[in-house]
C-alpha cells in the first residue's frame, strides 16, 4: 500500500495515498475504537449538508472567495451523490462534542475540492480543511446541528412505520368487533370485552404515543449552526447565521429555525433527551402489546389459545410443528433496546458541563438506533404478525361460558351475597354460572344474554 505525509496542528501523519481524510482522522481511528461501526448514513449526509450551507453562506457574505467555496459545494454535492461515502471513517462513538467526526468531514470534503480544482489530496495551502472547509463554524454547533437534522430525516420513515401499525391495528379492531372474550385483571378473569375493544385500545395508546412523538421533533427544529463556540457566534461574518439554516432547510428539505438562545443550543440537550423518552412511551406501548399477543396466542393446548399467528418459520428445531410467536418476541427485544437507549441518552443529557454537551455521538447514536430498529421492524411486525392474526371464536366464547366472574353482571340482578354463592358453587361443581341462575329460576337464559349486550 502506497502512503502520503498528511499534516495537522500536532504534525505529519502516515495515511493511505488514496485516502480522502487526513491527518486528524488518521490519528482518531487509531483511538476510537468503539462500537466497530462508521459512522450513520443519516449522520455523514447531515454533516456534508452543514458544510455545503456554511461555504454558500461564507460566499454570500464575502467570507470566501468564489472558487474556493463552489468547489466546496461541488465536493459535498459529489458526496452527497452517494460517493466518497467510505472515507468517513470515524467510529460512531468518538471524542467528545464529535470533534473526530467534524474533522473528518472537513478533511474528505477539502480533499475532494483540492481535486475539483486540480489540486493533490493534502495541499492545504490552496484549500484547508480548517480554514476553509470549517470556515464560520465549529464542533461545538455543526455537530449538535447534525444531530437534530439526522434524527429528523430518520424520524420520517420511524413516523411512517408507526402509521402503518396503526392501520394494522385498526383492522384487527374492526376485524374482532364482535367477538366476545373474558377480560382480565391480575392476570385473572374479570367482566366480558371484545376483542376488537382490546385492539381498539391499542389503536388508542400508539396513537398516542406518535402524537407524543411528533409534538416532540418540533424542538429539533431549531439548530444552533452559527453558534461557533460556546454559543456565542466567533468569527461568523454578518448574515452568515441566518442565510446557513436557510440553506440547511432547503437541502435537507426540513423546517429549521435558528436557535433563539444559541448558549442553551450547545449546552442543554432537553430536546433530543425529550425526543427520546417520547420513544421510550412508545416502546412501552408496543412491548405490551407484543406481550398480550403472546399471551393470547399461547397454547394451542395448555395456553390461553385465544388467538392465532401466523407461522412465518418453525418455531423449534427439536418439537415438529411447533409455532412460536417470534416477532412479537423480536419486538420485545427492540423495546428493550429502546428503554436502554433513553436512559443512556437521560445520562448524557444531564453529563455534560457548563457551556456544552461533549455527550452527543453516545446520544446520538442512541437515538438512530432506536429509530431505526422501529422503521425497519415495525411494518414487518404489522404486516407478518398483526396482520395474520386469527380469533378463534369456540374457544372464546366457551370461555365466557365457563368463567364464573360473569356473575358480577348478574349482581344487580340478584346482590352481592348471592352472587358470590354463586361464584363459589360454580368453582366447586363445574357448572357454569348460566346453569345455576336457570336451573335455580333466578333468571332465563334470554334475560342472561341481555346482560352481554
């Protein structure tokens, strides 16, 4: 392999000659060795953007010559086209505030432009990645800007994925609206539901949790780009603020707004942290759904076999014919995820000190882990589990049949006490409610239907 001398502030360092980034990439993927994954997709198209608003909004106020920004915007249009992609080779998790990460961009783009104007990969004296590429900017405002446009773009495909288990839901709502079934408390029999009122309920509380969502991604909105260090906007020439998130906007096709108080832009992270515990209720949410399917479907013999799935592969390698319920399991296990990544992310909000957050790669990588577990999994989930889903009708209306708890309907009827008689005599004979209220003239068996309407 053939290498080139790559200079930074600290000295020459040996990098590959076709590489793209330098000398503090070069340094950084020799330390952070982390998760063992490069940085996100969504992540490394946020920063290119930045960079690409900052050269527009450095030419638009003379900040920059013309040919060195156009090539800049050329390099990150390159970029953003799909390629040069690989060279962002920093661990998802890296230094603090992202720094590692910042500098790598600023590296692959200079290196890139350099050869959009006929230059070599590392002849800084005619466009630098600091310089230049960094122009009006710093780590401490482009990362917790690409920060919130990355979840952002994400949470897109996560809103539309949650979406489509609504639907799925809702159909399984109506689907069941007239088959009645025990309801339970304690895990006990309690008063007759449908269930279609159970699915409607569900409809309810994802819906909910969605609205939760979204009433949260509005504070992402407002990007502190511009902010520079601390907040407090060095060597941003005038109107550069404004015109770089209104380009930021227009390429990453978002409604961004400046931060009204950039200081708290950089060192609070209340809205990804709000973000993120919104995510979490929903992962509530739909764990307890996943688990109430699996209870229904347990069986088919010694469970409660309310419910049918779908086989969608063998559910053992040594019991033929077995069917397990392994995407609802499969989706407990996101949730899990998704509860240990708000508390990670909860950590990192509150860990970082004074004027900024030097948590964010933690946070962020957190947050598109979370988001991207529910837009690839959920519409598998909806259309392979939720969708296939069977009630068997005998054996829930047999059970209703059999329950003595529906004597709690008849004690309007007939009082407490009695009921209770009942209740106790049905337990210990095996006839079912129905049979004792008839056989003991107490009320016919038209007037106990009635009861189930």
């Amino acid at each position: 392999m053939k290498f080139r001398l790559d200079q930074d502030s600290l000295g020459k360092v040996k990098i590959p000659a076709d590489a793209y980034y330098g000398a503090f990439t070069g340094r950084a993927i020799k330390q952070y060795h982390v998760t063992g994954n490069k940085s996100h997709e969504n992540l490394i198209k946020s920063f290119v953007m930045i960079k690409r608003s900052a050269a527009i909004a450095n030419m638009m106020t003379e900040a920059i010559d013309a040919k060195r920004g156009k090539a800049i915007v050329s390099a990150c249009d390159k970029i953003l086209s799909g390629k040069y992609v690989d060279q962002f080779v920093v661990d998802m998790i890296n230094s603090g505030a992202g720094t590692a990460f910042n500098m790598n961009s600023n590296e692959v783009i200079a290196n890139v432009a350099l050869e959009i104007i006929h230059k070599k990969k590392g002849q800084y004296e005619f466009l630098h990645p600091n310089d230049h590429v960094n122009m009006s900017q710093s780590s401490n405002d482009t990362y917790p800007t690409a920060m919130h446009v990355a979840i952002l773009m994400n949470l897109k495909e996560t809103i539309s994925a949650i979406d489509i288990l609504i639907k799925s839901l809702s159909k399984k709502a109506k689907q069941f609206s007239s088959f009645k079934k025990i309801g339970r408390t304690h895990l006990m029999d309690a008063l007759p539901v449908t269930l279609g009122s159970e699915f409607g309920a569900y409809v309810t509380s994802i819906t909910k949790a969605k609205n939760e969502i979204l009433d949260a991604q509005k504070e992402l909105q407002n990007v502190a780009l511009g902010g520079t260090a601390v907040g407090s906007g060095a060597n941003t020439p005038k109107g550069y603020r404004k015109i770089a998130v209104l380009e930021l906007g227009k390429i990453s096709k978002l409604s961004l707004n400046p931060e009204k108080d950039m200081q708290y832009g950089l060192q609070s992270k209340f809205a990804v942290a709000n973000l993120s515990s919104a995510l979490r209720n929903l992962a509530i949410e739909i764990g307890k759904i996943a688990n109430d399917v699996r209870l229904m479907a347990s069986g088919p013999i010694a469970g409660l076999a309310e419910l049918g799935i779908p086989a969608v592969h063998a559910g053992s390698s040594i019991m033929p014919g077995k069917v397990n319920p392994s995407l609802a399991e499969c989706m407990n296990m996101i949730c899990f995820n998704i509860i240990g990544n708000d508390a990670s992310v909860s950590c990192a909000a509150q860990g970082g000190q004074f004027e900024l957050n030097v948590m964010l790669p933690g946070m962020l990588k957190c947050m598109l882990e979370s988001t991207d577990m529910l837009k690839n999994f959920l519409p598998i989930f909806s259309a392979n589990l939720i969708d296939g889903l069977t009630a068997n009708k005998d054996k829930l209306r047999e059970d209703i049949e059999n329950s003595p708890v529906i004597v709690t309907l008849l004690t309007p009827k007939i009082g407490y006490l009695k009921s209770a008689e009942l209740f106790k005599e049905s337990l210990k004979t095996g006839k079912t409610i129905r049979e004792l209220v008839v056989s003991k003239k107490l009320m016919s068996n038209k007037e106990i239907d009635s009861l189930f309407e």
